[in-house]
C-alpha cells in the first residue's frame, strides 16, 4: 500500500513546496496594497480575478487534459508538434479573451458601475502569458519534472515581488501594479520555459492533434466555465447586491483565502493530473484510480484548519487592529468552496476512465442554475448569512454527484 502511495505523495509534495513562494508573493501583494484599497477597490480586485479564471477557462478550450492525454497515448519524444501546436493556438484565444474583458469593463466603467480601469488594460497580455505558461507547466507535469517546477516557483516569486516595488515606488494603482508584476514575472518565466523545451521549430505544427485535443476538452472546459461561473454569481452577488462595506470585507476574505488555492489545493490537482492518466492506464478498470480517489478525503480533514491558519495569520499581518470575525463566516464559505473544487478532480476519475467529460458538465451546469437562482435572492431577501451558507454548500453536492457517477463506472468495469 506504502509503494502505491509514494509516488503521488513525492509529487504532490514537490508541488507544494514549489507553491510555498507564491503564499509568500500573495502574503507579499495583500500586506503592500491591500491598505492603499478602498472598500470597492477591493471588491473589484476580486471580481477580475474571477473574471479572469472564467475567460482563461473559455480561451484555454480544455487544452490540458487533451494534450496530457495526447502525450500518453503518443510519447513524450514526439509531443513537441502538438505542445507548440497548442501554445500558439491558445496565446491567440487568451488575446481575444483579455481584450472581450477590456470591452465589457470599459462599458461597466462608462456606466458608472467600475472604478479600476487601468488595471483592465494589462488583461489582454495578462492573458496572453498565462495561457502560454499554463501549456509549459502542462507539459513539464506530464514529463513528471515537479522538481524542476518548484524552482521556477522559487525564482518567479522574486521577480513579481522587485517587479510590484517599483511599481508602487512611482505611486502606480495598486491594483495595476499587481497585474503588470505578474506579466513581468510570466515573461520572464515563458522565455527560460521556450529555451530549456528547445523549441526550435515553429513550422511543424500538428492541426490533427488540435481538432482531437479540443473534442476531448470542449466538455471539460464547459464543466469549468459553470463552475467558474458559479463563482462569478457569488462575486458579484456580494459587489452589487449589498453594501460596499460587505463587499469589501468578501474581498478582504477572497485575498485571504488565496494562497489555500494556490498552494494546497493547486498542489494537489496538478499531482493528480500528472499521474492519473497513468493509473488508468495500467489498470484500465479504475481500481488503481479509486484507491487514490478514496484516500483524497484527507484533503478536506486537513483542508479546513489550514485554510484557516493560513487566513489568520495574513490577517494578524494585514489587519492587526482589527477583529477577524467580521470576515470568518467569509472565510469558512471560501474554504469551503475551494476544498470542494479540490477534490472534484479526484471524485471525477470516472470521466477519465471514459475519455468523456460530459457527465461533469452537466453537474456543473445544474450547479450554476441553482447558484444563479438562490443566491443573489436569498441575499437580498433572507440576508447576507444565508446566503454565504448557501455559497458554502451547494458546491458539495456536485461533488457527491460526480463521486456517483465514477462509482457507477467503477462497478461497470468490474463486472
């Protein structure tokens, strides 16, 4: 049982090693702007990262499960085609997804109903980075090099961080600054990911890999688009529902939260995916998959009190002067969301096993109606406490609705 276990528990804790210097750029970016915030600022800050999250959802196409499963099936000798394939392909579509971004909030900005707009104009190149950056990390997970992940991670964070000083030391918006430091550092990182990949053919490109990857991925990124979407109702459920003083304490909450996101809970679905094609593959019925599946429950035992030690001890930083039970029941719905998004990755190995994310879909999308029609009106008609509950618990029962479904597959392919 120990030998099974080894391998993921080695790469899940390379990967979260390699996330421990983005707690520290988070930590860093929260205490150093967060106090030259206004309430709406705040709020506004957490409506672009989600509306980021939606779009890269929307331009990436699901690219990564198709180009890990295309690795796979093919070898990793003769992955270049497709891995430049689709870097190219998705830096276009991040392209026009940041610049739809600029538009909308442009027009929100006009209408009175936004207030950042320089930081809106980074988006498109924000975009651009990101997607190209997300097929490298992909690519370098499949060939099981977390190793050499984690030290991009440490290097990164450096950058980002003398990146935002200067920023702030010319008096540049806060919120501007965060972004533009991020590009600079994916600049950088991209650039270094191009020369260790060698790549050096940009004519072999492999269209009949696209049309397969995103046939795969469609679904997928349409789960994750509901998903996020979800998430996006929550968010501005709270920006224009209520008062500005709760939104601005659920965007205090969200900037505390983060770092559970990006490293626990990142860590742990990045290791997942970079193994999970293999278990299936050698043992095509799922019974190496579920052992795993079984034993992720541990996350959620774990997740909760380190989201919260995590949330404390930024607040103690940030916030010293003030009490932290005005954003707890924040925080605890947060957590709650984001351990439930965790482990939805290993409930859904049935898809895996099926090469078919339509199930996932179709939860996601339930999820997204439910969310669209209850919360915003319990928050105005029942209070903001009913409705954070209901933000906290209708994600779970998705997941329990996808852990069904796999272990309807499961059964079938043991029988």
């Amino acid at each position: 049982m120990m030998i099974l276990k080894s391998p993921f528990s080695k790469t899940w804790l390379t990967f979260l090693l390699a996330s421990i210097p983005v707690i520290a750029g988070s930590v860093w970016a929260t205490v150093r702007t967060t106090n030259l915030m206004s309430n709406v600022t705040l709020a506004e800050w957490a409506i672009l990262t989600v509306s980021l999250t939606v779009v890269g959802c929307i331009s990436q196409l699901g690219m990564k499960p198709g180009y890990m499963q295309e690795v796979t099936d093919i070898g990793k000798i003769n992955r270049i085609p497709a891995l430049i394939t689709a870097t190219l392909f998705l830096s276009l579509t991040g392209l026009i997804s940041g610049s739809v971004l600029v538009f909308i909030f442009f027009i929100l900005y006009k209408l009175a109903l936004w207030e950042n707009i320089v930081a809106v104009y980074i988006l498109p190149l924000h975009c651009i980075l990101t997607n190209a950056v997300m097929m490298f990390h992909t690519d370098l997970r499949i060939l099981g090099k977390a190793s050499l992940l984690a030290w991009l991670s440490i290097i990164q964070i450096p950058i980002f961080i003398f990146s935002l000083e200067i920023c702030l030391s010319y008096k540049i918006d806060p919120l501007a600054s965060f972004f533009f430091s991020g590009c600079c550092a994916n600049i950088l990182l991209l650039i270094f990911l191009i020369y260790k990949t060698k790549v050096n053919n940009l004519h072999y490109l492999n269209l009949n890999f696209l049309k397969r990857a995103t046939n795969m991925g469609l679904p997928v990124m349409g789960g994750l688009l509901s998903k996020y979407s979800s998430d996006m109702v929550v968010v501005a459920t709270f920006r224009w529902a209520l008062d500005n003083q709760i939104a601005g304490t659920f965007g205090i909450a969200t900037r505390l939260c983060e770092p559970l996101m990006a490293v626990y809970i990142g860590s742990f679905q990045m290791a997942w995916g970079a193994h999970v094609y293999q278990w299936i593959k050698e043992s095509p019925t799922g019974y190496l998959v579920n052992i795993y599946s079984n034993r992720s429950w541990l996350l959620v035992l774990f997740g909760l009190p380190i989201g919260l030690l995590i949330a404390i001890s930024i607040w103690s930083i940030s916030f010293s002067d003030k009490s932290f039970e005005t954003v707890f029941l924040f925080v605890l719905m947060l957590i709650s969301r984001i351990i439930s998004f965790g482990i939805s990755s290993s409930m859904g190995f049935g898809q895996t096993i099926q090469r078919s994310y339509k199930q996932g879909l179709k939860i996601n999308v339930d999820e997204l109606i439910l969310t669209l029609i209850l919360v915003p009106v319990s928050a105005v008609y029942f209070g903001v406490s009913t409705a954070i509950v209901l933000c906290g618990v209708l994600p779970w029962v998705s997941v329990f609705r996808i852990r069904n479904y796999s272990k309807k597959i499961l059964l079938k392919n043991s029988s």
